[in-house]
C-alpha cells in the first residue's frame, strides 16, 4: 500500500476498502435505480412535507 499502509487494519481503511470493491463490483444499472429510489423518496418526503403545513 505504500504510503497508506500505516492506515491498514482501522474502520476506515477497512471501510474504504469495502467501498472501493462494492464499487468496482457494482453493474452499471444499479446506480440509476439508486438515484430513482432517492428521487422517488424526496418527491415523497416533500410532497408530505408541503400537505403537513
């Protein structure tokens, strides 16, 4: 790891790690039902939002 390896064993590290393979792991659709799931829940919280007041 070179300069990072003193990062080695931490949550973070660990973290980052996990991150970067998820990512590379990820096809390339699923991003896209992401960001719609997270559309479709702001759409959702804002409208509820907005009939509350």
């Amino acid at each position: 790891g070179g300069s990072a390896t003193h990062k080695e064993g931490t949550s973070a590290w660990n973290a980052t790690n996990d991150v970067q393979s998820a990512m590379s792991d990820i096809p390339g659709w699923l991003p896209i039902i992401v960001i719609t799931v997270i559309g479709a829940l702001l759409i959702g919280l804002v409208a509820r939002f907005r009939a509350s007041t």
